[in-house]
C-alpha cells in the first residue's frame, strides 16, 4: 500500500509513465525522425516534438538538432523551465549520447510530460545526418541529410 500524498501522486506517474513505452523504451533515434515516414498517430518526425537539448550552454552552442532550446540537465525541474515545457506535446531531450537525457527524461516522466530520449543523442543525430560539426576552423552553416546543425550566435 503507498501511503498518500505527493509519494502516490509520483508512484501513480512513474508506474504510467514506466508502463506506456512502446517495448518499454522511452527513446528514438534519428534516422526514424528523418525518415519522411509520418505515422498520423505517431510522434515519429522532428517537427511531431518539443526540442530540449539538456547539455551544458557551451556544448548547445557548438552544436544541436534545429529547433532545440537549451535548458541544462541541472536546471530542467526548476519551476521556471518547468512552466516553458509543453504538457499538450510530446518533448523530445537530446544530450550527447543519450545518457543524461534519458536520466531527464525519467525525471520529467514521473512529473507526468510525455517525454523522449534521442537514441546516442547528438552522436546518433550526427551519424545519421552525416553533418560536419563545428571546430574553432570553420563556423559555416553545415547541412546534413537537409537538417542543418543549430549553433548559438
């Protein structure tokens, strides 16, 4: 029996949030968001997600999927990046391998957000894109597979 309060209210979204996955994975991976397959009932392309890069400001600057705002794994349940995530749309989270937001994406699941992980994070988006990425010797705008790489002004 869990007692009552704020423990079942989190014990109620974990156990749905934990039981709703498909294969009970929580994650996607590039090639299906870039497909141009669209499943009409589906979260299944770039466009179908909310973008939040979880790294670091810097690392979010060098590079990121398009579209992505950045709010940092340490400061995501803060009640003002709380307030910017939308409850009516899936989130997607993108880090660098897939580890740190797939942590998030837990944490987010259990605060009830349908939320998912970028499967090997910007390293499976830049496979899959086969976009250069930025070095301090080049700052162009790179294009992959017709997705550019974001980077901060």
């Amino acid at each position: 029996m869990i007692p009552p309060g704020q423990f079942a209210m989190l014990a109620k979204y974990a156990n749905a949030f934990l039981g709703t996955a498909p294969g009970g994975s929580r994650t996607i991976y590039a090639e299906t968001l870039m497909d141009g397959v669209d499943a009409p009932n589906l979260a299944d392309e770039l466009n179908d997600f909310f973008l939040v890069d979880v790294r670091p400001a810097n690392e979010y600057c060098a590079d990121t999927v398009p579209g992505a705002i950045n709010i940092p794994m340490n400061e995501l349940a803060t009640a003002e990046n709380l307030a910017k995530l939308p409850t009516d749309k899936p989130i997607l989270l993108i880090c660098n391998t897939g580890h740190t937001a797939s942590i998030s994406t837990a944490v987010l699941g259990m605060l009830g957000y349908d939320v998912w992980t970028l499967r090997f994070g910007m390293m499976g988006w830049r496979a899959a894109t086969k976009a250069k990425v930025w070095s301090p010797k080049s700052s162009q705008v790179v294009y992959g597979a017709g997705y550019p790489v974001q980077k901060c002004q």
